[in-house]
C-alpha cells in the first residue's frame, strides 16, 4: 500500500481518505473478472453456466501481482498445479537447467534466462532455433522486438508474466553497481492511481 | 471547504474514481478465434489459457500438437477437431468433452475480431 501525504486541513484528510476508500472499494474483487462480465463471453449463452470461473481456480494458487495474479512457476515447484507434461507415451520430456546471462553491454541489469523454469513448461523446439539460435551470443536481442511481441514477446506479454515486470528479468545487478533495485521498475507519476 | 462544495466534489469525484478504477477485462491471455465462426453460424471460441495450463504444460499443446504461438496462425477447421487434430487431441469424450458440445468452446459474444485479450497490466504486444 503506497502512504501519500496530503497537506490541509483535518476535514479535508478525511475527505481524501474517504475517496480513497471509495475507490479501493471499487477496485476490490476485481482480480479476476467473472466469465458474464469480462466482455468476451456471452452472458446470454450456456456456457458461462457450466465453465470454471477464474477466480474459483486461479484463487488458490500462489499470488501475482501481475497477469493472471497466479506466480505460474511457484505454483507447479509447490505442486499446487500438476499439470501434464505430454499427451504420448512416447514423447520424450526434456528438461535442460542451464542458465544463460544477456544483455552484457546494456544500461539495464544483465538478464538471467534461466533454461530450468522454461523447460517444465516448455519444449526446446519451442524456441530453438526459429526465436532464438542455440548458441549463447548468436542472437541479437532487441527489447523493442520484445515489446512487439517477438523473441521473449511471443509468450511474456500474452500469457507469461508481462513486461511491466522488468526486473524479473533484469535481475543481475553489474559488477560496482552496489545499489538495490527497486521491487517496482517504473517511477508512477504524481497523481497517477498506484497499481494494485 | 464549504459544505455544499463538498457535497458536489463528492458527487463529481466518486463517479470519476469509480470510471478510473480497473475495469472487469477478459483473463490474461484468453483467446478469441473467430476466423471462421460467426461465418459459419456458431459464436466465436474463447480458448481460456489460464484453464489449460492448470492441466497442461505448454509444451502438450505448442509442440506435441503443432500448435503455433501466433493467434490467427493455426488455420484448422471443425473437421480436424472432430479427427482428432489440434483442440481434438483431447476434446474427444474422454479427456475433456467432446466436439458435440458446441456450446462450451463455442461462447464468445458475437462480433469479436481474432485475437488475444486480456490482461491486468499489459494488454499483450501490438501486433495481437
């Protein structure tokens, strides 16, 4: 919760802080939409009767506080989640737990792209090569691609954790860059409603 | 600050709070295809991934079954489904249920171009 000072008078404190409850009121239970009001589901249909609704399943599961509000990765490392890894028998399940560091040269922090979270999820063919080559240094990185949703953007953005999370990637400080990252990568302007 | 100014600041301000207050989205990362759909008479299919990846790692899906992460770039018709390709992998009766039950894939509003929704802080890359 972000604590703001707000100079005048003690009538006034109160009426700022009653608008503040107000709209966090507003705000509250909104995490996750209900399948007739998130504006893509016919509210008229029958569906919308049967089908899960998000907040039934997503609310057990580790929290975010962003995407879907659900921390996907520690919730299957917990076993919140046993989600299966292949629908044939014979389809061979590879994990791979190398790390790789990018953006050596960059302003921002180096980036830890660990193989280990990404291979309980996904396939080696889901990158390799058409995203990324296999060999470390071979690919140029572009943040603006990833904004557009190519290389890191074809899943972070869409269904992995978006990319307002910057240092969750950026995540290794540089060799006499001593200062802590801040939990929040983007500065909130004055006045701007503080993110949930 | 006079009593009826206060009255009319609150009158003013609680709709305003109330419009900026994060509005009910579709879930990060729902699916909408409706490249064929509404041309063939059924709403469009909302494909929930948060639903899936509770019972399925991505990989299941994006390389046991071919589809590509791209939406609009897996071209496959109700025919496949029903031969087992694609969604039919497991909407076949007896996974999950089966192509018959129109309905339950079939749910989205009408109207709704192809694409993918949602999101409480990104609403995906541009180019979806």
């Amino acid at each position: 919760m972000r604590v703001f000072i707000f100079p005048g008078k003690p009538a006034q404190r109160r009426f700022v802080a009653v608008l503040a409850v107000l709209a966090s009121a507003a705000a509250w239970g909104d995490e996750w939409a209900s399948l007739r009001k998130d504006g893509i589901h016919d509210p008229r249909g029958p569906a919308v009767r049967v089908l899960q609704e998000p907040e039934v399943a997503l609310s057990k599961l580790t929290p975010d506080t962003a995407g879907n509000m659900v921390r996907w990765v520690q919730s299957l490392e917990k076993g919140e989640i046993n989600p299966r890894a292949n629908l044939r028998p014979d389809t061979k399940i590879r994990l791979y737990e190398s790390d790789v560091l990018l953006n050596l040269k960059g302003g921002m922090p180096i980036v830890r792209f660990p193989h280990r979270q990404h291979t309980l999820w996904l396939d080696c063919t889901n990158c390799h090569d058409h995203l990324f080559k296999a060999e470390a240094g071979a690919t140029k990185f572009s943040m603006l691609k990833i904004l557009e949703g190519e290389q890191c953007g074809v899943c972070h953005g869409a269904v992995s954790f978006p990319l307002t999370e910057c240092f969750r990637c950026h995540s290794v400080a540089r060799p006499g860059d001593g200062k802590p990252r801040p939990s929040l990568p983007i500065a909130i302007p004055a006045g701007a409603v503080p993110p949930k | 600050m006079s009593g009826p100014l206060k009255f009319w600041c609150l009158v003013l301000l609680v709709p305003g709070l109330l419009a900026i207050a994060p509005q009910a989205t579709a879930e990060y990362g729902d699916v909408v295809l409706n490249r064929r759909a509404e041309k063939e008479g059924v709403r469009p299919v909302i494909f929930p991934h948060w639903f899936h990846r509770i019972r399925f790692r991505c990989k299941v899906c994006h390389a046991e079954l071919g589809f590509k992460m791209r939406v609009g770039s897996n071209d496959f018709k109700m025919s496949d489904i029903v031969e087992g390709r694609f969604c039919g992998a497991c909407h076949n009766g007896e996974i999950a249920w089966p192509p018959d039950q129109c309905d339950l894939c079939h749910s989205g509003k009408r109207g709704l171009p192809t694409g993918i929704v949602g999101g409480h802080e990104t609403g995906g890359p541009g180019r979806w």
